[in-house]
C-alpha cells in the first residue's frame, strides 16, 4: 500500500509541472525570422486593402517587422505601418519553428508586452485595430474580439451576423477602455474558449497584471452575456472555417499614421500562471 501511495505522489509531481505550460511564443531571438512563429507579416491584402482609392499603395513604402533593441527588455518585435498603408500585422501563430492553430474547445491565454507611437510623435485619436481574434472566410463574425487604440485601449466583442448584411459597427460592443499614453509599455492577457456556440465561449482579460472588470460599456445590437462578478465574458469566440490571432496595426483609419508597434514576451499558455 505504501508503495502504491508513493508511486501516486511521484507521478503527481510529474504531472503537476507540465499543467501549466506555454504551447507557443515567438520569441525575437538573434537570426529569427518572421515565418519562424507568425504564418506571415501581412503587409496588405490587395486590391481590397486600399486607403482611398484601389491601386493606392503603389509607391507607398512596405510595412515591415524587424528586431531591435529595448535598453530594459533587449531584443524585442518591431512593426512599423507607414502613412498610407492599411495594414501591418503579424498574422496566424503557425510558424516553422513553434506553430499553434486554434481549435475548438480550445482554452488559451494569449500574452503580450506591448507600446505603440508615431514615428513623428502625432497623436492617434482615430481607432486603430492592434488586435485581432480573426475568423477565416466565409465567415459570420469576421473577427469576435478586437482591440483598438486612439489614446485609449478598448476590448470589443462583435455579434455574429447570420441574417444579412448588418455592418460589423453595430455589431459591436465595448467591453472595457482604459487611456495608454503612446511610448509607454503595458502588459496583456486574452484568455479565450473558444466555443462556436452562441455565447459558448469565454473571455477575460488582465492588464498590467491585473484581472480587468468587463461589461457592455458601449453598443447598438449585440451585448455579451457578463458574470456577476464581471470578471467574466460569455461570447462566441469560434467562428468561420477556423480562428487565429493577429498583432500589428490595421484598417483605414490606420492610414493616416505612420506608426511603430513594439511586441516583447509574445506567448499563449494552457493556464494564466503560464504566461504570467
């Protein structure tokens, strides 16, 4: 018996620390390469990803990633979207080296450092995407959750559209703002279920280390189902032909800006203790 009691213990100890795990990071070690965590950098998905007219990105510069380095965090991602271009974005966490694609059932803490600027110290006061939990066409949602900067952070939620043609704005509703001075470096966790029924999925959300209230802040047509202690989003986060993550800057009203993202300690864990 007392063997039998030790052999329980022992394997427990085995268990135990390979319950919480990080099942994916990117990180910008000397000589990496995009391809290495990312599926791609998406620079544009023309002819659709115009600013103002179709064919506009002729002679704009391209949208690049590089690694460079942060005198507290070392090497570190670097994403600049010049002005006039529509999108820089890291897209899809399937790399050739460390690769996750998103399934069903799935629950996942998505963790990343992160500050946003200018390159000539404009202010941003138009939403940008920064974020995305994206759905692969043909689609209901687009993208389920999102977040977009203009001088504050927002964590948004978007309503599936299943009758016709009802525009992605007022499908949407804001779960949480907070104000972020561009240049300055903050830390965030996504935990997403991902569930394809209609408030099947989960969302929560910690900044700074913080696990962040949520609630239906702004909307027109759709509202997630909240916990009673706020801490919790019930939503559906599973949409289209599968979903993936994409960091960088994005849409039109990115146009404007020629801007820099910086990512440090890119990663997804099975746990929040993971990632922390």
């Amino acid at each position: 018996m007392k063997n039998a009691f030790l052999i329980l213990v022992l394997c427990l100890l085995c268990i135990t620390p390979l319950s919480a795990q990080i099942i994916w990071s990117a990180e910008p070690r000397e000589n990496a390469k995009v391809g290495d965590y990312f599926k791609r950098l998406d620079t544009g998905n023309y002819p659709q990803d115009y600013c103002v007219t179709r064919g506009d990105e002729k002679g704009v510069p391209a949208s690049t990633a590089t690694i460079v380095q942060d005198p507290k965090l070392g090497s570190i991602w670097k994403i600049n979207k010049p002005l006039n271009r529509k999108r820089a974005e890291f897209a899809r966490s399937e790399g050739k080296v460390n690769g996750l694609s998103p399934k069903e059932g799935d629950d996942l803490y998505i963790a990343w450092q992160w500050k946003i600027e200018t390159t000539n110290g404009a202010k941003i006061d138009k939403e940008i995407t920064v974020f995305q939990w994206k759905s692969a066409s043909p689609h209901n949602q687009n993208y389920p959750i999102n977040l977009e900067y203009d001088g504050d952070l927002t964590l948004n939620a978007f309503g599936a559209n299943y009758e016709g043609k009802v525009s992605q704005s007022s499908r949407r509703t804001v779960l949480w703002r907070k104000a972020v001075p561009q240049g300055e470096w903050v830390s965030i966790v996504v935990r997403v279920k991902v569930d394809k029924n209609d408030f099947g999925g989960i969302v929560q959300f910690w900044f700074n280390g913080v696990q962040q209230a949520l609630d239906n802040l702004q909307y027109k047509l759709y509202q997630v189902k909240v916990s009673d202690d706020k801490k919790t989003v019930f939503h559906r986060t599973n949409d289209g032909r599968f979903v993936y993550p994409k960091w960088g800057i994005y849409n039109k009203k990115s146009c404007g800006y020629d801007v820099n993202a910086f990512f440090h300690n890119m990663k997804v864990g099975n746990s929040l203790e993971s990632v922390q």
